[in-house]
C-alpha cells in the first residue's frame, strides 16, 4: 500500500507539472536563461573600457602625456575631450560618459615650479562596476603622474634611477590571487549569483505548489491521495520538482565550468552530488516554512524575503567582514551560503572534500529540518482555512 501511494501522489505532482506552464517558466526557463546572461554578460571577466571624457585646461606637453598614459588603461576609454568643467558635467548627467578627468590650467606651471599639482576626477556612482573601474584608473593615473613628476625632480638634483626607485617605491608588494590569480570578476560573481538565483527559483517553486494546494482547499485530496501521510504527500509533489530542478542544475553547472571555463578543480563528481543536496535542502526550507506558517500569501512572501535577501546576506554583494556579526549570522541559516562555501572549497580551491564535510552536512540538515514539525502542516490540509 505504501508503494502505491508513492506512485499515485508522485503521478499527481507530474500532473500538475504538466498542466501549469508557469512551471516550465520557473524551473527550465529562467533559471537557464538567467544563468547564461550573467555568465556571457561577465565571460570577458571584467568590465573594461569605460567610456569617460578628459578636461584639458593647460593643454601642454606634460597634460598631453598624462592624457595619453590615461588612454593606455584597459578600465577606460577616453570617448571624448571637452572644453570645461560645465560641458563634462553635462556630459555625465546625459548619460554619455560615467565620468571625466579634470586637469587645470596651471598643470605644467605649478609642475615645473615645483609646487604640488592639482588633478581631479568626477565619478557617477550611478552605475556601480563601470564607477569602481574608472575610479581605479583615474587614481592610477594620478598616482603614476605623482611619481613621474617627483622622479623628474630627483633627477635634476643628480640623483641615480636605483636611488629614485628605493625613494618612490621602498618596498615592492609581491601580490598572489590565490585560486583567481586573473583577477576575473567572472570567476566569483557567477559562482555566487547564478546559484543564488536557481535557490530564488527553488524556493518560489516550492512555496507555490504547496501554497496552492491550501488556498484552493485541495490539500484534503493532496492528503488522501498519500493515504493520510504527509510525508508521502510532500514526497510525491517535491520528487518530480527536484529532478528538474537537479537535471537544470546540472546543466547550469556545464554551462559554468566547461562552457565559459569557470575554475573546475575537482572531480566533477564532488560539485554533482552538491547540485541535488542543494537542491533538497532550499525545499526543506520552504516546507519548513510553511510547517510554521501554513498560508499561501505569508508563506511565498517569507520565501521571497528570504531568497532576495540572499544575494546580501550570504556576503555576494557585501563582503562578510563588513557585516554586523548578527547579520552575518543570518546568512548561515540559507542553503545557498553552504553550498557557495562548498564550490569555493572544491570547485575552485580544490582541497580534500574532509575539509567541507560539515558545508554537506548543512544540507543535509536543511532536508531533514522539517520532519519534526509535518504534524502542523498535516493539520492545515486536514483543515483547511485560507486566510486571504
């Protein structure tokens, strides 16, 4: 009898699959197509060439020199020279450069004199990775410009290169990305965002087919069709979900580490057997919400809330240091942060799976998390009441 109930809740959960075509949009379409926009989006690795513009009020040698190394950055591209301050600004607040180099007119006076020069640069911080490139630029090329000038001084006090090397740069950083020793910007946003928007699926997908059943008062069917089990009756609707799911998980993971070379230093087998645990574990989670809070509204909406605050929480977009100590706690109790830390650990670090046991170990408790508290969520489908 229990393999019977298996079968007929697992044949209703494929149904209702394949009757909703929001379903094929939730788990086929979006998580696939938001997957490659972001991956080909950031496949050069970085933004680069920044269209910025260039105010040249002393026009002379030395201003057409700092011009020039400012054109030979990768961060930027100078789209265009204006004539004043005004014109710039106006420029940025149209939207046609993120912002401007400002040299004054008395550059090349103020230089030779040997007074300190003054060189400024307007950033729109609208936009905040084309910002952050051009600002590292323009620093750059201040700082390069600094030392060009204070190196042109020491040279007419006789000075020999060795000695203004030692003066201008006591001690060289020897730096070592290690695991990104390119610095691709593709290698760690990708692998952070794309799972955390496939967790964001997942967790609306689930929240929804078990909501509906609630606010439509099918869930007395849902039960009796599993013979009264509730763990029947999830395993029935879940399995089919978490087999898309895996299959598109996967796919995304080709997509990632043989498609656009994302850092594989693992046996392929290690991140494979992540994919359906994590996929498990953001389903426990929303069933676990539902077990505390039985409603269709209450319940997606916490699982939205949840799954957007992700992105912040889990320290993608914020690094964890910066974070209040008890913000950062929040992030440990979402699947997606573990299985970050495990691809982190395996796919691009490469290290022994002993060293991320426990990362498994989280979600395997985020699948179990539940079984204590299905008696609540048994109670509901018994008896329904939908508040709107």
């Amino acid at each position: 009898m229990v393999w019977s109930y298996i079968k007929e809740s697992i044949v209703r959960g494929t149904v209702q699959l394949v009757r909703r075509p929001m379903y094929v949009l939730t788990i086929i379409i979006v998580p696939l197509l938001s997957a490659w926009i972001l991956l080909d989006m950031m496949s050069p690795g970085s933004v680069r060439r920044v269209p910025v513009g260039v105010v040249d009020l002393d026009r002379s040698a030395l201003s057409n020199q700092l011009t020039r190394r400012l054109r030979s950055f990768q961060q930027v591209n100078i789209r265009k020279q204006y004539a004043n301050f005004n014109e710039a600004r106006n420029a940025v607040q149209r939207g046609d450069v993120y912002g401007f180099f400002f040299i004054p007119s008395d550059f090349s006076e103020r230089t030779l004199s040997g007074r300190q020069p003054v060189v400024s640069y307007y950033v729109n911080y609208s936009y905040f990775a084309p910002a952050s490139m051009q600002y590292k630029g323009f620093k750059t090329i201040s700082l390069l410009a600094n030392g060009g000038v204070v190196q042109t001084s020491m040279r007419t006090l006789g000075l020999t290169d060795q000695t203004i090397a030692a003066k201008l740069q006591p001690i060289l950083a020897d730096s070592h990305a290690i695991g990104n020793p390119w610095l691709n910007y593709n290698y760690y946003l990708s692998a952070s965002f794309v799972p955390c928007l496939l967790a964001l699926m997942i967790l609306l997908t689930t929240a929804f087919s078990i909501g509906i059943e609630l606010k439509t008062g099918l869930c007395r069917q849902w039960l009796a069709t599993a013979g009264d089990n509730i763990g029947l009756a999830l395993l029935g609707k879940l399995l089919p979900q978490t087999v898309l799911f895996t299959v598109i998980g996967w796919a995304i993971q080709w997509m990632m580490y043989i498609a656009y070379g994302l850092p594989l230093n693992c046996p392929p087998a290690r991140m494979l057997i992540a994919m359906p645990l994590f996929v498990m574990a953001n389903q426990g989670l929303t069933v676990t919400f539902f077990c505390f809070c039985p409603n269709f509204r209450y319940g997606t909406t916490l699982c939205t809330l949840f799954g957007m605050l992700s992105f912040s929480f889990c320290a993608f977009s914020l690094p964890e240091e910066a974070m209040y100590p008890w913000v950062a706690a929040l992030g440990y109790i979402m699947p997606v942060k573990y299985y970050y830390l495990i691809s982190v650990d395996q796919a691009l670090n490469g290290i022994a799976p002993y060293y991320s046991r426990l990362y498994y170990a989280a979600l395997i408790g985020f699948i179990l998390l539940p079984l204590p508290l299905k008696w609540r969520l048994k109670a509901e489908c018994r008896n329904p009441f939908y508040i709107p």
